[in-house]
C-alpha cells in the first residue's frame, strides 16, 4: 500500500481498472464493506481520506470530527486498498480555486434543505475526486441515500466515464447505522437514536406487507418512535432524491434525528425490479 498526496501521484499508480473509494476517514466497518467491493471489482483500489471543509455548515463540527489516521491506515492495508489518497488541502483546494458545483432538485430536499451548502461542497469534492483521480469505478455507501443520488447525477451530467456503485448500508447488531459521529453517543444518547432505525424497519415491515403511500410509511416512522424528534421523514425516487408519494419507482425512505449534539441519518431502500418491490434495510454486524 502507498500513500500520496498529489492527484498525479496517485494517478500514475492506478493500473487496470481503478476503484475509488471516498472517505472522510475514521474508518468502520461500513468503509471496509465499500473497500471490500472495490477489491472485488477492480484491478487497483485507491481510497481517498479527506475531511472535506466545504460540507461542513458548522465550523465546530468540522473541529471535532474524529481523526486517526495510523489507525485508518492499517484498516485501509488489512482492506487490500493499494493506493491511499491523502492530500493537503493546498492540493485539494489551492489559493484561488472558486469553482462550486450544484446538482440542483436532486440536492435540495432532506439534507439539503437542512444542512444549507452541504451538497455543493460533497459534489464539489467528488467531482474534483473523479476529474483528478479518473476512476472507472466509484463506491459510495446506501447509508449517505441522498448524497447517492447527487453523486451518480452529477457524473452523469458533467460526462464523467466513471460507473457509480451504491453499496449496501452496514449497520451494527442492534440495527443502529455505523457512522463516525457514533462515537459521540452516550448509552442513553444511543438508546434514542435506535428510534431511527427502528422507526424505519416499522415502515420497511408495512412495505413488505404491500403499502406503497409515502404518507403511510412517514407517518409510521413517527408512530413507531414517538420520542424520536426526527429533523425529517421522507419518501424519495432513488433517481433524483426527489420526494414522492408513492412507491411506483426505485425508492427510499429517509430520515435524520438529532441526538443533542449529534445529527444522525439513516435510510432504507425500496429497488423495484418487473414491479416487484424489494426492502433492502441494508446488513446487520454479527455480535
Ligand atoms: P464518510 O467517511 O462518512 O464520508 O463516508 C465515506 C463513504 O462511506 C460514503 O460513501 C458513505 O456513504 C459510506 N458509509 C458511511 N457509513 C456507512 C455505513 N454504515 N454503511 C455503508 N456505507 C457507509
């Protein structure tokens, strides 16, 4: 494994067909999925480790994202990543860069309209990612539903020869999604945010029983966490993230709680195939 620093260093190392796996560091086992399928699909892993600035609203949380990079480094190496990609923010965002890019509908909805500027600044990075590193595959977690949508969009407009590849969204035993920011939970802190995945399998449970009202499957996220203070409940076509009434495309249901000081989100997908509609509540850790 090498670590490098400039776009053209870790270009050059890319051979055959390069994957590209996007993280902001602080590894779990939701990263190592994303690694582990990049290592199933292409001859070169590379994975980028950069805090991104630009998608964070709020400077404090910027400050306290957890960081560690001997530690992402032996999981990214145990991974089977080749090649990681660590660059200074001189080199990701040298002095006098002012290009933005906006995915405009696809990134206004849920955590747009939330987190004002969090999409510019996640497209913008990962169109930088893909212009520099010139992957041919690119593996982005089901877990982040909406930045999915923004990402495979904007390849696709801006003529990007990338593929985009969804991956399934890793969750520990108890159903919570991994994320960095857990570790920010205390026990009861965590007891609450159960409410967010719970709410969403108590809505994955009537799809399998055949709703398909997006009303429906809100309102039982709310009725089955009550105490959960939910920032939003949405339906969305998986195409655009744009929300929906019904399930008659490929679908999720997304939502984000507040935990004190800790945002979390979580989604379940509904893929529909000859117009079959499949749950896809993403996979659970074994304890
Ligand atoms: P981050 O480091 O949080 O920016 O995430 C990097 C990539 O890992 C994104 O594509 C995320 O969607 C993905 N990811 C984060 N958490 C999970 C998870 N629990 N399951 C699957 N993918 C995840």
């Amino acid at each position: 494994m090498v670590v490098v620093e400039s776009f053209r260093a870790a270009r050059n190392l890319g051979e055959g067909v390069v994957g590209l796996v996007p993280t902001m560091g602080s590894l779990h086992a939701g990263h190592i999925s994303l690694l582990e399928e990049a290592r199933r699909g292409a001859d070169t892993v590379v994975m980028s480790l950069f805090v991104n600035p630009l998608q964070f609203e709020d400077d404090s949380d910027l400050a306290r994202y957890p960081r560690d990079l001997q530690h992402d480094l032996t999981l990214a190496y145990e991974a089977g990543v080749d090649v990681v990609f660590a660059p200074a923010m001189e080199e990701m965002y040298p002095p006098g860069h002012r290009t933005r890019v906006n995915v405009h509908g696809t990134a206004d909805h849920m955590e747009g309209a939330h987190r004002p500027g969090h999409f510019e600044g996640v497209a913008t990075v990962v169109t930088k990612l893909l212009a520099g590193l010139r992957p041919n595959l690119a593996f982005f977690g089901r877990k982040d539903a909406q930045q999915l949508s923004v990402v495979t969009r904007l390849a696709s407009d801006l003529s990007i020869p990338v593929e985009i590849i969804g991956c399934q969204l890793i969750r520990e035993p108890d159903g919570l999604a991994l994320s960095s920011r857990n570790v920010f939970l205390d026990d009861e802190g965590r007891k609450i945010a159960l409410g967010l995945s719970g709410g969403l399998f108590a809505a994955a449970d009537l799809v399998e029983e055949g709703v398909r009202s997006g009303g429906i499957l809100e309102g039982e996220v709310r009725r089955a966490s009550p105490e959960a203070q939910f920032e939003y409940v949405r339906l969305a076509t998986q195409e655009d993230a744009l929300p929906t009434e019904e399930i008659s495309e490929p679908c999720f249901l997304a939502a984000a709680l507040r935990v004190g000081s800790v945002r979390l989100i979580d989604a379940v997908f509904f893929d529909v195939t000859d117009g079959d509609v499949h749950v896809d509540r993403g996979r659970r850790l074994e304890t």
